[in-house]
C-alpha cells in the first residue's frame, strides 16, 4: 500500500480526504477525536510546504433540512483552534467560490470544502461515485491522500471518485488502521474473537471468514441468544434472529469446539434498566426473562481462553451496555484484556464506544476508527477505497 511517505508530495497541491464526521449538536462538536486523529497527516503537509485542500462527509443529507445540521462549519472551527492556523472555509462543494481560493493559495494554506454529502441532494453524487464529480474534485490539486478511513468500504466521489484520477495514498491514520489490521491477515495462535451486539445477521460473513483462522469465537450480547436457542435453550423473550438460527446450528456442529457460548446470563422481564435482574444458568431462563448481559461465571469461563491469547479481535459489546446494570460483562472484560495488556484490537463502533465510556480506550493495543470498515475487513472482503490506490 502506498503510505504518504512514498510520495512526493513537497510543495505541491494535495488533497485530504478526512474523516470529520463528528458528532454535532446545536452547532457544538460534542467529540473531536477524528479531528485530532486527522492532525498529523495535516501537520506533515504542512511541514513538506504543501497547498492543502481537505474534504470530509458529515452525516447523511437527503433531503434540504439536512443541510444545515451537517454544515462542516463547526469543524473548520475547531481545526483552526488545534492547528493553531487560519482555516479559510469554503460554504460550497463546487463552484467559482471554492476555484477561486484554491487558485490563491500559497505553500501552507489550507482550504476546508462544504460536507461533500451536499452533493447527495443533488442524484446521490457523492455516494454513487458520480464520474464528473470525482473528476472536478481531482482537477483543484496533484496529489491525492485517503485519511479517511471510516469511508474506506465505500466507492464514493470524494474517494475513489478522485484518487482514480491522481497520484495517491493513504494518510498516517489509514496507515494506523491497517497495520493493526493486517496481523489478523496471518495471526499468531491462539488467536481469540470476541463477538456480541445485536443480530446475528450482520456477523454472519464475519463468522464465516475469521472461523477458519481462529482458535476460539466467543459468542456474548444479544446474537449468543440464536446460538443458545438453536442448541435448544428456552431463551424467553431475548434477542432471536429466526431466521439464521439454522446457520447457528450448521457453524455449531461443523466447529463444534471453537465456538464458545455463555453459561450464564443476566436476565430481567423488562428492556429497561429499572427493573430487578437475575443472574441465571442458561438451563434457567424463564419464557417471560430476556437475558441483557453475559454472567460471572461465562466472563470467567471467556478470561480462561483469553489469557492464551496471542492476539485477540473484539467486534459487539456482550450485553446492553448502554444500560449501566448490564454493562459489567462487557466492562469486565475489557478490564481483564487491559490488566493483562492481552493484544486486543476493538473493531469499531459500539465495542470503542464502550471502551471509552469505561476509560479503557487508551489501554487497548489497537482500536479502530471505522465500525463498517473494520467489519468489511474481517469479513475478508475488499475495500474499493484502498484497492484504488493499491
Ligand atoms: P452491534 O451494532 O451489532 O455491535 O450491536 C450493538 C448493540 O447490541 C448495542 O446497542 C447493545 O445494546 C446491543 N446488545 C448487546 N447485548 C444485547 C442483548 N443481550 N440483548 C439486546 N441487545 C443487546
């Protein structure tokens, strides 16, 4: 893969496309970690006196009220407040405007372009990887750099669109990503996973591919339920996904040994965090309970696997944890994994968020940026954004 450091880049104009998509609320940045996450490929072009144009989605724009609450205005804001530097914002994502200032700039200037999902409104140009788009978007630098790593599973204008037409890379973040990435390409044994979240549906390619290079699967959150059930178990009223609980089965008896369940949960009568709960065996659960958290004695049972480990992937936290009674299974573990500086990569999306809200985040080896992305990765599946410029 070509890094920004294969490139010759010094004083010429390049384009960034980065990942500010933040989330915003009335006009504030509620967490501006993608945006320190962009600053050291900023800051490196800035050092090698390049003229640098950034482009970033934020949200999704359907429809004209759209507009306004995913308006990157806010983010030049705060880049200019990190970087320490003039940011000149341009309200638009085409146009004479934006020709203009592009044409003006001197070494070290940087233009921030209108959310390029404004485009959206008009055909869906942006997502569908509109060819004249791409093509205009490329014309205004020389050199084009994908820092966006959030976006990387998708063929969109702002990414594919224009590195078909530039020299490119990947920025230092892409670069991060991947190279914790690739270790589960031919990873060292014991290799653990740890999956949990909602649906077994939107794991079934992840299951599928990393079955055949793990040691272990840990099954926890709300899909363990399918897997139970299709061993048998009453489940109650938990999660169920009724219609891959054949593909359960299948991956049950064909890896019979890898797959590893829980053998207790806890269980309450009501989705809430008011009601009472009980820690149950998975031979107790009533028809009325649903089970919202692993238990004590399957977060034992998961720590026994996981002190082997060489290294470990965790996708889906292992209960509710947006609920603070059923968040100890998840926090649990990551206590463990952090405690015992077992190698651990997050892959994106719920599982970081919860390593966050539990301050654990900094503590793990490697935790991903981009939920999809990551999935799509472990679901072996190519990414358009990085075979563009492969
Ligand atoms: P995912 O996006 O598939 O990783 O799913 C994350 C969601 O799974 C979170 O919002 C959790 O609340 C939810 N989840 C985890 N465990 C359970 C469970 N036992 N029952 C219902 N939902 C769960």
């Amino acid at each position: 893969m070509k890094t920004i450091k294969d490139i010759d880049i010094e004083s010429k104009k390049v384009i960034i496309r980065c990942d500010f998509n933040v989330p915003i609320k009335d006009g504030n940045i509620i967490d501006d970690t993608r945006i320190k996450e962009s600053l050291k490929t900023i800051n490196y072009c800035i050092d090698k006196n390049c003229k640098i144009i950034l482009l970033s989605h934020l949200g999704r724009v359907k429809e004209k009220s759209d507009l306004e609450k995913n308006n990157l205005k806010p983010v030049a804001i705060r880049l200019s407040e990190l970087l320490d530097k003039k940011i000149t914002f341009i309200d638009e994502t085409r146009g004479k405007k934006l020709e203009d200032s592009v044409n003006k700039m001197k070494a070290k200037d940087i233009v921030l372009i209108q959310n390029t999902r404004y485009e959206d409104l008009d055909d869906k140009k942006e997502s569908s990887n509109d060819e004249k788009l791409g093509t205009y978007w490329a014309s205004l630098g020389e050199v084009f750099i994908n820092d966006a790593f959030g976006t990387i599973h998708r063929a969109h204008a702002s990414n594919v669109g224009i590195a078909t037409h530039l020299p490119s890379c990947v920025g230092f973040l892409i670069e991060k990503e991947l190279n914790a990435l690739t270790e589960l390409d031919n990873p060292t044994s014991p290799f653990v996973v740890i999956l949990g979240g909602a649906k077994v549906s939107d794991k079934i390619g992840v299951i599928k591919n990393l079955v055949k290079k793990a040691d272990q699967i840990l099954i926890g959150g709300g899909m363990a339920f399918t897997f139970l059930k299709a061993e048998g178990y009453e489940i109650g009223n938990s999660l169920l996904d009724n219609e891959n609980i054949d593909f359960c089965s299948q991956i049950l008896k064909d890896h019979e040994k890898k797959i590893i369940l829980p053998v207790d949960v806890a269980v309450t009568t009501e989705y809430s965090n008011q009601e009472e709960y009980l820690t149950k065996d998975i031979t107790d659960i009533e028809y009325n309970e649903m089970g919202l958290d692993i238990g004590e004695k399957t977060v034992e049972l998961f720590e026994n696997y996981l002190k082997k480990a060489k290294i470990v992937v965790w996708n889906g936290p292992l209960g509710v944890y947006e609920f603070p009674k059923y968040k100890k299974g998840t926090d649990n573990i990551l206590k463990y994994i952090t405690e015992n500086k077992i190698k651990t990569i997050l892959g994106g999306g719920d599982i970081v968020a919860a390593a966050t809200k539990a301050n654990l985040k900094d503590k793990v080896y490697h935790a991903s940026t981009g939920g999809g992305a990551t999935l799509e990765y472990l679901e072996g599946k190519k990414l358009p954004g990085l075979e563009v410029i492969k």
